[in-house]
C-alpha cells in the first residue's frame, strides 16, 4: 500500500537525504528543494519523515 506525500517547501533545506533514500518518490526541483514525483510505500513513511531534519515531509 502507498501514501501520497508533500514537502513543505518553506521548510525544506534540501539536504537530499530524502532523494538519496527514496529517488523512485523524490526529487531536486529548480530552486534545490525536494519535490514529490511519485508515491511512497505506507511503511516507508515513518524513516523518509523521521530522516528529514527539518520536518518538511507530510502525509497529504
């Protein structure tokens, strides 16, 4: 099963620990930041938001 996700670009800081762990769901958009480009498995949730150090990772 999957969870659709967003990314609070006001909080992102890019760091790309989100696009390194999970690049089938994440990517660099034109100003650095994370964007959603696919969906992410409900049991990858907790570790891609876990790991954002800035909290930018939402269940939309």
């Amino acid at each position: 099963m999957s969870v659709k996700v967003k990314v609070n670009k006001e909080a992102c800081i890019g760091c790309g620990l989100c696009v390194g762990s999970y690049p089938d769901t994440f990517a660099f958009d034109d100003e650095g930041k994370a964007t959603v480009v696919g969906e992410l498995a409900d049991a990858d949730f907790d570790d891609a938001a876990g790991n954002c150090p800035v909290g930018a990772i939402e269940k939309e």
